[in-house]
C-alpha cells in the first residue's frame, strides 16, 4: 500500500487527488505475480484478462494495485465505475442500505427501493411519455427481458440487430451480438429469428431491399435493437441523421425500437443518454454497467404501454437488489448534477489533445468521441494491443475494443490534470512503439506473467 509522508496509507482523497501515475515495481509487480499463478488454478479460462493488472483499491479516477502502484484509469472497469471508484456518496449509501436490508426478492415481494429506482428511471428515461422498468443483474439481462417483452407484446418473431454490435454473452444476447466469432464460436445454434444489417448504412437500403424484401417481412420483425454508440464493436459512430432514419423505419412497420446504451447511457457521451444528442426517443432503452457505480445492476426501461405482458411471465431473483438500488440512486444524481457535465467539458478536451497526438503517430487512423467515450483507432489490432500494454507499462489503465482501437473511457469524475496526464502517458507509449516496434510489447500471457516470491516484510 502505498504511504504518505509521514508512513500513513493514502487517504481516499489523496488517493483520488492523484494526478499522474506513481509505480514502485516492476509490471506486474510480485504480488500480482503471485495473485495471477493462484487465479490460474482456480478461474474459468474463458475470462479474456487484458494485461497483469490486480487491483486493491480506488479513488476517483486512481487505482492502486496489490503492490503498491498508482494508476490512472482510463478505462473505468470497462464503462462501469462512473462516479469513479469508491465514491464517498455512493459508499456511504450502499452502506446505509446494508445496514437495513440486503436483500428481498422484488419478484415475489414488494421492495420499496425497487420501486423508488424505477420512479427515479422514469424521470430520466428518454421517452416523453410514462415508462415502467424491470431491473436485472446486468446489461445483458436486460437485453434478454427486452427480446422476450418484444417478442411478448408484439406476437411477432424476429430481432433485427447489427453487425459489430455487442449486446451480451447470455444466449438471447450473444445471437443478437456480431462484434467477433469467438463470443460465438462453438456454442450454436443460436437463438432462432435474429437477423443482421449493417451499421450505420445510410438510407438503410440493405433493411429495406435485402432484410425486408427476401428474408423478412416487416411485419413479423419484433424489435430492431441497435447501439447508439457501438462500444465493444470499436466505439464506432453512426452518420448524423442514421438513427432518425431507424426510428422512422421502426414507426412505419410497427417496430419496436430498443436503444442498447448498457455502455453509451448513465452520462458517459456528455447527457444521459446517447439518443439524446440526436433528439430519439426509442420504444425501449437499456441500461447497466454505470447505472449503480459498479454494484450489480441493470434496466429495461420501455413505454408503459408496452408492459403488456402477465404476471409471472418475467422476473429476477436478485435483480433489483436494494443494495444495489441505493447505490443507482446517488449515482444517478450525481451524474445529473454534475458528471454529465464533466463528462463533455473534460471529454471536449481529451478529443483536442487526442487529435494533436493522432498527428504526430502515423500508426493512429482516426480519433472519434462523445463525452468521455473517446476511440483510438490504430492501424491494426497488432499496434493497438501493444500501446494498450505500453500504457500499463507506464501506469495508464486502456482497454482494446473492436478490430483496432483503444477506447478512452475513464470514471466521469476525472478532472483536467489528470486526463492531461494520462494523455501524455498515452501519448509517450505511441511513440515508444513505433520506436521499439510491436514485438517489443507482447499481448498478455498469464503463464508467462505468474510467479515469483513477495518480498519480506512487503
């Protein structure tokens, strides 16, 4: 743990005040050596670790490791740390709640927290009519509640969804996913009625003269399910205009609309919702990963006249968690007040400070952003992985996302320094690629990287 001047542990605001990385070892350090040989007794092989990183506390947009380095996260535990990690607020009120109750099925019961997160849901949602939300574990949950509520309502078969998109790994989710192979590989078949198009087409010709004209027809399509944003496709940006044109297509066929923003909503391109920069308003939106600062939980939010469905028909045994709720509360107040509005101002000059380094690396291809969901286009995939390891390497958490890029991705509470910091870090790890070359940063091979012996006394 790292200490201060007088051989204290780092207060949380010290911790959160940090502004630009401080490593003490080697990375990974030994403790983290150690702590990657026991996960890899123990842990399913299918979880895709990025680099050697094990984590032991954080602060704001800092998080120290297992050994005592300080890094500046610019990934946000994948979008999900929204009001930054460990944020007094939102702690003081997961621990109020535990205190009172951790746990009572709302499925079965009636959990008055529950019902006060899925009021204060439908004061956000971006619909302009009354909404009723199902509140699950996760993102992916709750694009498997909007397949069947789609399906339920509708009485129609098939899911229109789009290539490069990523919705889940569950079954309904993972069909409706075409970001890569290997989320599907070997686990067909999928689930029956999911058609793909591309994204982000304009006019939406292969919809309208290939989906519509000689596989399905409108009228048996369910729901189109769409990111405004594609996140783990490579942080990929439709053209001005493209989901008007989706929303339009929905109307006219009588399909349902569902806004996938469990990556793009709670804050994180500048307003609430991605949909709203371009004034969409989708029968269903979806929500997770920010929604609740890290604890366990997501949304289906749709129109209330579309919660046609009988009761038993869909529930959750945990999904709803008043711990969990408590902490969505405050986090979506501070992202109401305050962080959305950070989120733009301090994403705004990440985008200027990004595209002055994208001019000095030839390896960079293009740099697009909302807010604080900024993509690194590289290259390839090669160049990419590599600037992601040499980011680690000098204590700036990145995180790969679709073919090529490096998303930018950082807690909302981030301040000036510390973006400018990071990007300097960044900014130093490109050069240092294409100085050593790629082969010179190896992507991330547990067995290598486990081992070794603590020190004494560390």
């Amino acid at each position: 743990m790292t200490l201060d001047a007088r051989g204290e542990p780092l207060t949380y605001d010290q911790l959160a005040s940090v502004t630009e990385p401080r490593l003490v070892t080697g990375l990974p350090g030994p403790r983290a050596r150690v702590m990657i040989e026991a996960d890899l007794r123990v842990t399913s092989p299918s979880l895709p670790r990025a680099y050697g990183f094990a984590p032991a506390r954080g602060a704001g947009a800092a998080v120290e490791d297992v050994d005592g380095n300080i890094f500046l996260d610019f990934n946000a535990a994948i979008a999900v740390c929204s009001t930054g990690h460990a944020h007094p607020r939102v702690v003081e009120a997961i621990q109020a709640q535990a205190e009172l109750l951790l746990h009572y099925s709302a499925s079965d019961f009636y959990l008055p927290i529950y019902a006060d997160t899925c009021a204060r849901l439908d004061e956000i949602a971006p619909m302009s009519g009354p909404t009723r939300s199902f509140l699950t574990n996760s993102g992916t949950e709750a694009v498997e509640a909007a397949i069947k509520l789609a399906r339920h309502h509708t009485g129609r078969q098939y899911i229109l969804a789009f290539i490069g998109g990523f919705h889940g790994r569950s079954y309904g989710s993972v069909s409706l996913t075409a970001s890569q192979t290997k989320y599907r590989a070997h686990f067909g078949p999928m689930l029956p009625g999911v058609v793909h198009a591309p994204f982000g087409e304009p006019g939406l010709s292969y919809i309208r003269d290939v989906l519509f004209r000689r596989l399905v027809a409108p009228d048996e399509v369910a729901a189109v399910v769409v990111e405004p944003v594609q996140g783990e496709g490579g942080y990929v940006f439709p053209p001005t205009g493209w989901l008007h044109e989706l929303r339009e297509l929905c109307s006219e066929h009588g399909i349902l609309l569902v806004a996938d923003e469990v990556q793009s909503g709670m804050g994180r391109t500048g307003k609430m919702w991605a949909v709203q920069h371009e004034d969409v308003e989708p029968d269903i939106v979806l929500a997770g990963k920010g929604i609740a600062s890290g604890m366990p939980l997501g949304a289906m939010i749709a129109r209330a006249d579309l919660m046609t469905w009988e009761m038993g028909a869909h529930g959750s045994t945990y999904g709803g968690n008043p711990v969990a709720c408590a902490a969505a509360l405050v986090t979506i107040d501070l992202i109401e007040k305050e962080l959305a509005a950070n989120a733009e101002h301090v994403g705004r000059l990440m985008l200027e400070e990004l595209d002055a380094i994208r001019q000095r690396h030839g390896s960079i291809r293009e740099v697009r952003g909302l807010g604080l969901m900024i993509g690194v286009e590289f290259a390839d995939g090669v160049a990419a992985d590599a600037v992601e390891v040499a980011c680690f390497r000098r204590g700036v958490l990145t995180l790969r996302a679709g073919d090529a890029t490096v998303r930018i991705s950082p807690p909302l509470v981030i301040d000036e320094r510390q973006a400018r910091s990071g990007l300097a870090v960044f900014d130093q790890a490109c050069a240092e690629v294409e100085a050593a070359g790629v082969e010179a940063f190896a992507p991330f091979d547990p067995t290598r990287e486990a081992g070794g012996d603590v020190p004494e006394g560390a």
